[in-house]
C-alpha cells in the first residue's frame, strides 16, 4: 500500500516581504527560461508573489494551502497574452519553494 505523501510546511515567515521579492525575482526568471521572455511574465510574478506575501502574512505556512492559494486566485488573473496558466504558476511556486529549502522534488521524495 501507498504512504500518503506528508505535508510540507515552511518555517514560520519573519521578513514576509523580503521572501516576496525572492519569489517573484525566482519566478520572473523561470518564466523568462521556461518559453520566451514576455512583458506579461513581470506582471504574473508580481501577482503571484502578492498572493504568497499575503498568505505568508496571514500565517500560512503549508505548502499544499500556499500552493491553492495562488492557483485560486490568479484565476481572475488574465493569461491571454501569456503561455501559462494558473496551475502552471503554482506548481512553478512549488517547485522554487522546495528547491530553496533544498527538498528533492523528483520521484515523490
């Protein structure tokens, strides 16, 4: 039988601002790699490290609630002139998120 897979929680925020700006830097650059740097990658960035410096303020600390957060709300967000969506944008968060805490992300681990 499978395990379930354990929640991963980040330590408690102390300068949620500052782990904003690392976001959207990260994020802005993954975009730019990922397809082509685009003007709309800027303004995705911003918006979803919005999202994460609000929640981050507000106490959330589980990467999974962090992680539907921004999925939620960059929903409203419009991605027509962009090649991502806002699932897309999460996972990416994810992905930054568990590099930085020097989590394995491959295979389940």
């Amino acid at each position: 039988m499978t395990e379930p897979i354990q929640p991963i929680t980040l330590p408690p925020a102390t300068e949620p601002q500052q782990e904003g700006q690392w976001l959207q830097a990260a994020l802005h650059r993954w975009l730019d790699r990922e397809f082509i740097p685009e003007p709309v990658n800027q303004r995705i960035a911003q918006r979803a490290a919005q999202v994460f410096v609000r929640q981050r303020m507000e106490g959330e600390n589980d990467l999974g609630a962090l992680v539907i957060a921004i999925v939620t709300e960059m929903q409203a967000f419009d991605f027509s002139k962009s090649f991502y969506s806002e699932f897309a944008i999460a996972n990416a968060v994810s992905d930054l998120l568990l590099d930085s805490l020097g989590i394995d992300r491959c295979c389940g681990q």
